[in-house]
C-alpha cells in the first residue's frame, strides 16, 4: 500500500469503522485513496485489502460536478419547455372559447 493509491479495503469481520471523511465504511468494502489514516487501520489489523482493481473510467470530481450541472440545466430547460407548451395550449383553448358562441345565441 502506498500513500495516495487507490484501493479496495474491507474491514475486517466485526468490525464497524469509519472513513477519514466520517461516513461508515460499507461493510462489503470500498475504493479509497490512501492516506497515514488507512495505513494505520492496516497496521493495526482493522482492514483488509481487497482483489477488486478500481473502475478504469473513474471520473474526476470535476468532470462529475460538471455533468451534475449540465443534467441540472438539462432538466430546468424542459421543465420550461413542458409550461410553455401548456401555456399554449391554455390560450389556443381561451381563444376558441372566446370565437365560439353557443347554440342559443344563434337562434
């Protein structure tokens, strides 16, 4: 294990721990990067390291946060969409309301 690696680590039977960010470690394992923190959870035999190899594709947080917000803009701009549209509708309606006349007027 080396400082700044990314790695598969699973606690070992029993144990509950945490990451370095607080949250809990699942208990089937996860990828870390790491850090004196992890070494000292293998040192003191709280941890394993697993087989898995870390996903090939991993974003980084950047690209990650950049398509979070481009979904989210993505996702505004048809909501605008659809209320325009309905909007529409509701006066292509009001105006077919106001040309329209009922049966008993004509008479």
């Amino acid at each position: 294990m080396k400082l700044g690696e990314k790695v598969f680590i699973i606690p070992k039977e029993g144990k509950r721990l945490r990451k370095e960010s607080g949250q809990p470690l699942h208990e089937d394992g996860e990828f870390v990067t790491i850090t004196p923190y992890y070494v000292r959870l293998y040192e003191d035999g709280d941890i394993e390291v697993g087989e898995k190899e870390p996903p090939e594709e991993a974003e980084p947080k950047e690209q990650r946060e950049h398509i979070k917000k481009m979904k989210k803009d993505r996702d505004r701009k048809n909501k605008l969409k659809q209320e325009d549209e309905a909007s529409e509708e509701d006066e292509s309606f009001d105006e077919a309301d106001k040309t329209s006349t009922p049966d008993s007027e004509e008479r």
